[in-house]
C-alpha cells in the first residue's frame, strides 16, 4: 500500500513538473512512479506512467522513448483488458505521430480511440480524440466529404450547443 501512495505522489510531481515545463524532471518523476506501480503490483499506475513518460519524450522529441514507452502502456492495456487506458493511450500515439508528421500513422490511432472510447459510450473521450482527429484532417485537406467530418464543432447558443459542420 505505501508503495502505491508513493507512487501517486510521484505521478502529481511529474504533472507538477511537466505543467511547469520542467521536461526532464517529470521524466525522472513518472519514471519512479512507473517501478513503484510495477513493484506495487498496480497495472493502472504503469499504464499512467508509461504514457506520461511518453507525453513528456514526445515534447522533448525524443521520439523512439515516446514510442517504446507508449507501446509498453498498450501491452499493459492489452493484457488487463483495460480499453479506456487502451484508448487513451491510443490517442497520445496519435499526438505523438502528428508531431512527428506521420499523418497516417496518427489518423489510425485516433481512429482505434475513437472506436474504443464509441463502444465503451465514453463520449467525453471520444469528442476528445475526434477534434484531435479533425484538426488533423482539416490541416491534410483529406476529408472526402462532408460525411466523412468525424467529429463536430459545437457552438453554443442560448445555452444549447447544437451541431455545426467545419468547412
């Protein structure tokens, strides 16, 4: 139990660090927060870990510790049937691949979020992801039509925030 208390501490200092732009101290933050989940036996804490330490080489451009510590995250999700991390995971890979321009590679882990967190009813996530998706989109230019817009801009109006299409 002290090691999973230990463990979220160290996971809010790495947030602490990260919101403050201290990269590298985050890093080392989530990395100790990553072994006490381990040692602690809780999956959902290196899952959070691993993918904070992903976030964190992503903005430090480390690309291939982005990727190798997102993976690990996945695997994790995989083996406890986690499909909310899954998603979210998923949807930092597509950050991730977008950053590195690798439209492609982004679109399809945006897509398997959205298909995760659309199954699972989450539509909080599933707007999350899909505006990360559009954006995407749009900047490519390749939404092959207006059907094909997966997630809408809402605007609000009179206290009531109806549908409206991009383009």
């Amino acid at each position: 139990m002290a090691e999973d208390s230990k463990a979220s501490d160290m996971q809010e200092q790495g947030v602490d660090a990260y919101r403050a732009g201290e990269y590298e101290e985050a890093l080392e933050a989530f990395e100790q927060a990553r072994n006490l989940s381990a040692e602690a036996g809780d999956r959902e804490g290196e899952i959070e870990a691993l993918g904070s330490m992903g976030v964190v080489c992503g903005e430090l451009e480390h690309w291939d510790d982005a990727h190798r510590f997102l993976d690990q995250a996945l695997d994790i999700c995989e083996e406890t049937e986690d499909q909310v991390n899954q998603g979210k995971v998923l949807g930092n890979l597509g950050m991730i691949y977008a950053r590195q321009g690798d439209e492609e590679n982004a679109a399809e882990a945006y897509e398997r979020a959205i298909a995760i967190f659309r199954d699972l009813g989450e539509s909080g996530y599933e707007k999350d992801i899909a505006r990360q998706l559009s954006k995407l989109k749009l900047k490519k230019g390749s939404f092959d039509s207006d059907d094909d817009i997966p997630i809408i801009l809402f605007q609000r109006k009179q206290g009531t925030i109806r549908k409206v299409h991009a383009v």
